[in-house]
C-alpha cells in the first residue's frame, strides 16, 4: 500500500509538496522507460542484418558486404555470416577528385565540367560538398546493388556502417575528415546509416584510427595463442592479440597499397602490380631504401597513425630527386623502385611484428587487405618473419578482402547497441566510447 500523502493547512505547501511529487512520479516513470528501452532496443540491434562499407586509402574502389553477427549470449562456433559481398571501382571522375582532396590545395589542378563548381579560383570547400554528394550517390547505388544480389529487403537490414573517404588525417591536430553524407545513402537505401567514427575517439585524446583491432579482438582473438593481423591497404597496420589478458596493441607500421599502385599507375598504366610481377622483375636499391626508412613515422612510438598526408606520390618523388643528388649510381629502372617500395613495406611492418614474437618459436601471422593478394609481397613478409607461419584470414574464416567492410558493420552495431567501438590501448584514447553518429532512414 502506498504511503497517504500528508498535507497542511497552507495552500502553497501543499502545491509545493504536489510538484515534488509529480517530479518524483515523472522521473520514476523516465527511469521505467529508459529500462524498457535498453532492454528491446538496444537488444533488437543483437543479431540482426547489417552492411558493412568501406573504401581505404588507397581508393581502389568501394567495397561492401552484408552480414549478421551471432548475439553475445550465444555459444556459437560462428560469430560472423557473410551473406553476401560486393565491389565496385569508383566512377573516374569521383576517384579523381578524391585524390586531389587528399593533397593540400590538389583540387587546383582540376578543371570543372558544366555540373560541378566552377569558381575560379577552385574553392576546397565546394570540391568537398561536391564530392560529398557524389561520394553519397556512388555508395547508395552500391548498397543497392548488394541488395539486389543478395535478394535482401532494406526493411531487413538495421543499419548501414559507412566510413566513408579520409581526405585528411592530422592526429598530431585531433583533427580528420571523412567526406560522407550519410542523408543522401539513408535516403535512397530507406536504410539508418552509422558514420564518422573516428572524431568521438579524438574527443577522448585519441588517434581516431587505427579503430578495426577492436573488431579482430571480437572475432580473431584465442585464449590458447597470441595472434598477428597485418592489415594491407593503402596504409599498413597491424594488430597484436594476446593470448591472455594482456591489453590488445595495433596502430600503423607505414605505406603498402597507396605507394605500390600509385608507382604502378605512372609507369605502366595498371591501378596496381598484378600478383607483384612487376615488382618481382626488378631488384631492390638498398640505398634508397634505407633513406625511405629514415621518414620520422617510422620511429616513433605507439600508438601512432598516418595516411596519404605523409605518404604521397609527391613525397616518394622528391626523396627519388635526393637520392639522385647523393648517390654515386642512379641507374635504376621504375621496376626498381616498385621492388624497392615492396621492400618497404614488408620491413616497416616486419620490424613491428618482430617485437611482440621474438620470444616465441612459432607465430602466426594472419594478413588481409588487398596486400594480401600480392604473391610477392607476401613471399618478402614470409623472408623476414623465418619463425613466423604466414597467411591470410581465410585461414580464419573470413576472406581477406572483406575484413574491413565487415568491421565497420560490427562497428555500426556496437553503436546502435549503445557499446564501445574503440580500443584506449590502440588509440591512445582516455577511455571507451560509443563511436559514430546514426542517421536514421
């Protein structure tokens, strides 16, 4: 029985004692409704259908998968289905602009058609909003396109994880740029769409990248071994899983993908070097090599990120102008550089694993990302990893190519379920937080 309400013979006590309890009534009745929410709605977002999308740094295309994750309470041997995946190069014109984005002032290079912004000089801005909205329309026609070939309903599909394109990455600012509208993709797909991830983590003190270890850790980790994940997109990065309870460690090792197919794209006219023949065919130039490694990324500590802003085609150009002043013999042919720059890769990322494995007799790595395609490149991993057992996440489950696409669908329901997205341990950040921001169809 509730308690009598006790009143007095003043009129104004008693409307005072009135509205204390109706605060008291409403904020129970707020509490009531704020359980009930966390209880269907949050746990509605469990285990249903979700799409993944990513394009990486080195903007080769837009990639895009459809899958479901197994709830959390279940015992399953099966944390992940991939129902269906799909791919899609970029329309020239937009992957053009992208590239220019990338680049401080690049887009003044460009010359504007009768539909895009003619402003004389071009103004950054409008580039951005253009390619903003055209970068919306391209990854709605893809989800749809996965769709289609899936036979899947938007109505069954809870949220879109879009990262849309990194045009600038200044960790050392607590600054990035992920150009996205995330409405024009809610609106054409009648699918929310969950996007920027990575400034909530900046907010905190964080690097906002790299943010897919959190993923590995959820889906790769094993209590029985310590497990490597090299990451080979644009930029390299890799991810330590402890086989105890040791906190997970990952951040960027330096260039892959985004220097192989810009050399490969000057020289001989392929957006990349199939299987690494090409680079296969020339010999490495120590010399330049060792002058490439003294970039500063290279020795700093982690946790540590970097991207097209310190990685370029401008840059490569100009250390390959240096070395031509200094060194006694500069014959060396485009192949060369190409072997010299694989090089670069497998032993930026080979020196980092080395630390996490040198007491160890026998690791293994597990790699993905387009590198993971590369015979050759994966040939020179393997050169410098002698105690390592090097292959791809296919051995794991997933397909290497798919990785990411799928993180960022894991990622867009750790946010609709109200969790954590990053690792402090990886970011740098002060804490956990819940990642991205939803709009919702």
């Amino acid at each position: 029985m509730a308690n009598p309400v006790q009143t007095t013979n003043d009129p104004e006590s008693n409307q005072i004692l009135a509205a204390d309890l109706l605060a008291a009534d409403e904020s129970a009745h707020y509490a009531s409704l704020t359980d009930a929410l966390e209880q269907t709605v949050f746990e509605s977002f469990d285990d249903g259908l979700y799409i993944g999308m990513m394009s990486g740094t080195s903007l080769d295309g837009m990639d895009a998968v459809l899958c479901q994750f197994a709830s959390d309470s279940e015992n399953t041997q099966q944390p992940l289905q991939l129902i269906t995946s799909h791919s899609q190069n970029f329309p020239a014109r937009l992957r053009e602009v992208l590239l220019a984005l990338c680049q401080p002032n690049g887009i003044q290079a460009l010359t504007p058609s009768a539909d895009e912004p003619n402003n004389q000089p071009n103004s950054e801005l409008d580039w951005f909003g253009w390619a903003s909205k055209t970068y919306g329309e391209f990854a709605s026609e893809v989800v749809n396109n996965l769709l289609q070939q899936s036979n899947t309903g938007s109505e069954s599909v809870l949220a879109i994880g879009c990262h849309g394109q990194t045009v600038r990455h200044r960790p050392q600012m607590a600054v990035t740029l992920q150009l996205l509208d995330a409405n024009i993709i809610a609106e054409r797909t009648a699918i929310s769409v969950v996007s920027d991830f990575r400034r909530r983590d900046m907010a905190v003190g964080g690097q906002g990248a790299p943010l897919v270890p959190a993923f590995h850790k959820a889906l790769f980790s094993d209590s029985a071994s310590t497990r490597i994940l090299l990451n080979l997109g644009g930029i390299a990065n890799i991810t330590v899983l402890p086989a105890n309870d040791d906190p997970v460690i990952g951040y960027d090792t330096g260039p892959a993908n985004l220097l192989l197919d810009a050399w490969a794209k000057q020289h001989i006219d392929k957006d990349y070097d199939q299987d690494g023949a090409w680079a296969q065919s020339g010999q490495v130039i120590e010399p330049l090599l060792n002058q490439l490694l003294e970039h500063p990324f290279f020795a700093q500590p982690h946790p540590k990120s970097t991207g097209r802003e310190d990685f370029n085609l401008s840059w490569l150009k100009s250390e390959l102008q240096a070395f031509d002043k200094t060194a006694t013999d500069t014959r060396y042919s485009a192949a060369d550089v190409q072997a010299t720059l694989t090089e670069l890769t497998a032993i930026s990322a080979c020196d980092q694993i080395n630390q996490f494995i040198s007491n160890q007799k026998q690791s293994s790595v597990y790699v993905c990302g387009g590198g993971a395609l590369n015979d050759y490149l994966m040939t020179r991993l393997q050169a410098h990893l002698p105690h390592c057992h090097v292959t791809t996440t296919a051995s794991l489950g997933l397909d290497p190519a798919w990785v990411e696409a799928v993180a960022f669908a894991w990622l867009a329901r750790q946010t609709l379920m109200g969790e954590t997205g990053n690792l402090p341990a990886v970011t740098g950040a002060k804490k956990g937080v819940v990642l991205g921001q939803v709009c919702f169809a």
